[in-house]
C-alpha cells in the first residue's frame, strides 16, 4: 500500500485540519461524523444521502451541508476525504469518482462487489498518490484480537466453525434485504471470511450454497449462506451466515480445534478448553470501533502512521467471496489458487 501524507492545511490553530465529506447517512456514517467533529485536524464540509430530508437532519447536527447526490460531493473541490458509508452495490462507482477527482477515499467493505473492479481501484488510488482504505473494524475488535493471539495456545488448526446468524422481524425490507443494493451475502457480510482469512492465510479451495426467501423482485425476507473452505495449511473451515425472519435464535459463535486444544468465542465470551480444563479469554469491548478507524485514519494522512491493514488484504477476502459466489452459482468445488 503507497503510504499517503497529506499536504498541510492549517486551521486557526495552527494544527493540520482535513476537510471531509461523507456519502450515507446511517450508523456508519453517525459514528464517523461524531468522530470527525470532535477532532480538531477534521472539518466535515458536507454529506451526501439517500433521502434529502434525512440528509439535511444528518447534516444539521453536525454543522455540515446538505447535498443532494453523491455526485455533487465527490466533485467539490474543497474536500480532501471523501468517506463512502451507502449501499454496497454503489461503493465502487463512487470510490472510483472521488478517487478521479484527486480525493483520499475511505469505504467501508466492501471495497465493491467484483475482484476486479476492487483491483483496478487499488491501482487508480496508487496511480493518483491517494489513500483508499477499506474499514475492517472487525480487525481491531476485542474478539479477533483474542482469538489471533490464542491461536498458538491450540496448536495447529485443523477446524474451524463461525456461525453468525441474526433473526429479524421486517415490516418493509431495507436495502440489506435486497441481492442488487445488499450484493452475495458473503461479499456484502466480508469480515466472516476475512476473520478466517486473516488469521489462517491463503485459501485453497471453497465450495458454497445460497438460499434465499423472496419477497418481490430482488427483495428477500431471509438469507442463508453456507461455504466451507479449505485453506493451504490444511485446515478446514465452515462458514454459516443467515438472517431474516426465518431464524428464531441468534448465533454469533466461532470455534478452532487444533492439535493441543479448542478455542471458543460465544458472543463476547471465550475459552481455551484441554481435556476437563476450560480456562476464559478476555474478550475486550466492541465499543468505539468505528471511532478508532477514524482516527487512524487521520493520523495516517496527516502524520505518515501505518494503516492496521491494506486494501489487497481486503482484496484476497473478497476474491474469496467471488469464489464463494461462483460456487454457489455452479454447484461446484472453486479452485481458489488458479
């Protein structure tokens, strides 16, 4: 990843202020704007969204202008960061306009919903001397951090079970519930594989199966995904992501078994089990995730800090998921190191 350091801009005190716009105005994007106004190196300038009524709440509570579209923000020359929080399907379109308009862009994954428009972003972002960071805040969460640094505690991997599944009444689908704006589930829910991805390395082979409860057109009530995947190492590994109003109990489980003993993560609990012995792991607070990303962020641009992950790392999870996708298209086993 080209490491970026922003050209100063001082504000009335002195000290480097980046000027910054963000499309979306959902939890994402709250959670970057509260962060943004309590830095004084960030000025947010201006939000783009969805609805303009909603837009021009967004932005009256956090003294910023209202734009109609996304379009009118990447354009404007007095931003340096653009902050893409939308729906999936439109990250690419927009990150690739605010990175031809000389913008640093962050978007939170995926970067897009194809490998190859992801790569030849990576490229223009590098071309242009530009930071593109794609959030992976599920890297700095309490839980992977546990779950990495227990590993050796267990040995050599040989399995792996994450099951996250997330039961929900709908009175209308949202844009979550829909296979265009949503995209493949384990495209659109990528930290699932890129926990397993960044943890165990390169994946040999994946095979998957989709399911889906249609509502009308491209709108579903719920979703279940399956994959397993078999990594380079030799561990095998299940993947179970469903959500909607088909489940009626909530999972959010992640097992290994090596060698030398099982890690499990339930929920925000986790414990190295040998034998009769079950010893816990701290499991620290999900909290202010999005807040440290952000701050990182700006450290990175304005002070030259490393970045806690590049965008290939978040491209391999997300060919990954397109092996994923193929899988589930064709019924067949993908080989995923062609």
């Amino acid at each position: 990843m080209v490491e970026i350091v922003l050209p100063p801009v001082n504000n009335m005190h002195g000290t480097v202020t980046l000027r910054v716009g963000i499309v979306g105005t959902g939890y994402a994007a709250k959670m970057r704007a509260q962060t943004l106004l309590a830095d004084e190196r960030s000025d947010l300038v201006a939000v783009a969204g969805h609805s303009l009524e909603k837009t021009q709440e967004f932005a009256l509570n956090y003294g910023a202008e209202a734009l109609s579209n996304w379009q009118d923000l990447v354009d404007r020359s007095d931003l340096d960061l653009a902050i893409v929080c939308t729906v999936n399907r439109d990250h690419g379109v927009i990150t690739r306009a605010a990175l031809n308009s000389g913008k640093h862009v962050v978007v939170e994954y995926p970067l897009c919903l194809d490998a190859t428009e992801a790569e030849e972003l990576i490229a223009l972002a590098a071309a242009g001397g530009k930071l593109l960071h794609v959030e992976h805040i599920e890297l700095l969460g309490g839980l992977h951090q546990a779950f990495k640094q227990s590993l050796l505690a267990i040995g050599n991997p040989f399995y792996l079970r994450y099951a996250t599944i997330a039961p929900k009444q709908l009175a209308l689908p949202g844009w979550k519930y829909n296979r265009k704006l949503f995209g493949f589930p384990l495209t659109a829910a990528l930290s699932r594989l890129h926990r397993l991805t960044d943890a165990l390395g390169t994946v040999a082979t994946v095979s998957c199966q989709v399911r889906y409860w249609p509502v009308k057109d491209d709108d579903y009530s719920a979703c279940l995904c399956t994959a397993q995947l078999r990594f380079a190492n030799g561990a095998i590994a299940d993947l179970l992501y469903g959500k909607g109003e088909t489940f009626w109990q909530a999972e959010r489980k992640l097992e290994a078994h090596g060698d030398r003993g099982t890690l499990i993560f339930d929920r925000d609990r986790g414990f190295l089990v040998r034998g009769e012995e079950s010893t816990p792991i701290e499991v620290a607070s999900r909290r202010g995730l999005f807040a440290r990303d952000t701050s990182m962020v700006l450290d990175h641009l304005i002070a030259g800090t490393r970045l806690y992950l590049s965008p290939e790392a978040s491209l391999y999870s997300l060919k990954i998921a397109n092996a994923a996708q193929q899988s589930a298209a064709t019924g067949q086993i993908v080989n995923c190191e062609l």
